[in-house]
C-alpha cells in the first residue's frame, strides 16, 4: 500500500502552569527536506525529531514546530516570621526614643503590622524546572509521529484508490489501442495489395522484390505492437508498485515516464485517427496519474 507525503498531526499536553502545542505538517518533495520551529530553550529537542523523523519517514518537505506557554499564577499568602521580627524590634525602638522625648504614639495594629510590605505576602511561585518540561515533551515525540504515520497512511489509502481507478483506464486504453491497430493492420494490408497491383500492370521493369523490401520496411515502421506489449509491461510494474511496502515513489516517477514515452511513440507510429485518438486519450491519462504519483512517498 503506497503512502503520501501529505499529511498534518498535533499533539497538545501540559505540566504544572505550563502547557503546550505539537504541530507536524507535509507535502511533497524530490527527497527529505525537514524545518523545525521550536522556542528558546528548546532547541536540544531537534536532533531527537529529525532522528525519529528520519528513521520513520522517506519523502517529503516535513516541517515540525511547537508552541509553548508557561503561566504566572499567584503564590499563597504566607507570613515572614523574620521580617515580623525585625518591624516589631524597630516599633520597640521608636516606642523608646518617643517616651525619651515625650512624644505620644498611637499603638499599631496587627493589621497595619500585616500591611507592611514583606511581613505578610504572596509567596513566589516556583518556576516550572525546565527540565522536566523537556522531558515531558520528549515522550510526545513517538506518539505526535505515530499520529503524524496515520495520517499520511490515510492519505495514500485515498491515492491509492486513485491510482487504481486511472491505471484500470490505462488497461482499457491498452485494449483498446491494440484492436484499434489489428484494424488498421488489416486495412493497410488491403490497400497495399490493391497498390502493389496497380504498379505492377503499370511500370515496365519495376523490380517486384525490391518493391516487396520497401512494403515490408513501411509495415515495420508502422507496427505498434512492441509498444502494446512494453506498455502491458508497465503496467504489471504499476500494479506490483500499489502493494509493494516502503517508498515507492521514486520508482513510480520513473515508470510514469517510461509510459509516457511508449504513448508518444504509439501516436507517432499509429496512421490511423481511431488510434492516434486512443494514443492521445492514453496521454492524458499517464499525465493525471503521474500528477498522483508526485504525492506518493
């Protein structure tokens, strides 16, 4: 079952305040063409993506990014003995030089002692250890390209189906352009027959068996059924190609071309409308079919 180059995976998850986005994306490429887009702080997971990318995959312009956001929340409210400490021995203080003065005091609150900045505060939240975040995007990695694997398999389930309906048309032309040319054979038999009569009741001298070499080279010249069976050939290659496991791609492309050059040469040789129409619809086929086969990884 062939496999396209197409396909797109995500993969979200989270830690603590720290949340995430995986994204894996293709589409086709002469060979292996892979982009990362990963945040700061990140970039020792590239090599371990473009490994497990390059032992899974082929083909393709694969790019890989990830989106990555950590949030601030509040710590708890917690009182700083030390600091309470250290306001309470300075109020003692002030208290002291006031009476030494004679200047009167109003007593503080608790709640005015609370309101002074660092004996009662939010405590900071401690920051997400950075590597335990990159561990947990690490064992992401094989479950985002599994996901990623699917979905280009589904993809080729549908070029597959593709491929199959176009190469049933290519047997049919097939079929077609080798009737179309047994008729034409018969038919260029009949006329050179009344031909070669005509010129032997006409021309003194003519010699009978040089003008039996030229018939005969026409006829060669004019015979397609080498092409017939190199197509047939092609054909068979195609088929085993759609079951075949493991890229095939590459090996489509060039069988693609080896069609389309059996088809030209079918037009060019044919001498008949049925069949040159037969070899130009067949042309037209071979293209949509290798469009496809640009897809396939």
């Amino acid at each position: 079952m062939v496999n396209s180059m197409t396909g797109f995976a995500a993969l979200k998850g989270s830690l603590g305040q720290s949340r995430w986005s995986f994204e894996i994306r293709s589409v086709n490429a002469r060979g292996m063409d892979l982009r990362f887009r990963l945040p700061e702080g990140q970039e020792a997971l590239e090599p371990l993506l473009r490994a497990a990318i390059a032992k899974t995959f082929a083909r393709g312009a694969i790019t890989c990014g990830l989106r990555l956001q950590t949030d601030s929340a509040p710590g708890r409210m917690e009182l700083n003995s030390e600091q309470l400490d250290v306001v309470l021995a300075a109020l003692k203080t002030v208290e002291a030089r006031a009476d030494e003065q004679n200047v009167t005091l109003a007593h503080a609150t608790g709640a005015e002692l609370l309101a002074l900045k660092g004996v009662f505060d939010q405590s900071e939240n401690a920051a997400m250890d950075p590597a335990r975040i990159q561990a947990a995007l690490k064992d992401q990695i094989a479950p985002l390209l599994a996901a990623f694997s699917a979905a280009r398999a589904d993809e080729g389930k549908a070029l597959h189906d593709i491929l199959s309906k176009q190469l049933a048309r290519i047997v049919e032309l097939v079929g077609l352009a080798a009737e179309a040319a047994e008729e034409r054979n018969a038919q260029m038999r009949e006329t050179m027959q009344t031909n070669l009569a005509k010129l032997l009741d006409n021309t003194d001298g003519l010699e009978e068996s040089r003008l039996m070499q030229e018939l005969a080279l026409l006829a060669v010249k004019a015979d397609v059924s080498e092409e017939l069976d190199r197509l047939t050939a092609h054909i068979k290659a195609a088929e085993a190609l759609l079951v075949e496991k493991g890229p095939v791609g590459r090996k489509f492309d060039f069988l693609m071309q080896e069609f389309n050059r059996e088809a030209n040469t079918l037009c060019s040789k044919s001498g008949a409308t049925a069949l040159t129409q037969i070899g130009l619809d067949l042309k037209t086929v071979i293209d949509q079919m290798r469009e496809q086969v640009q897809n396939v990884e």
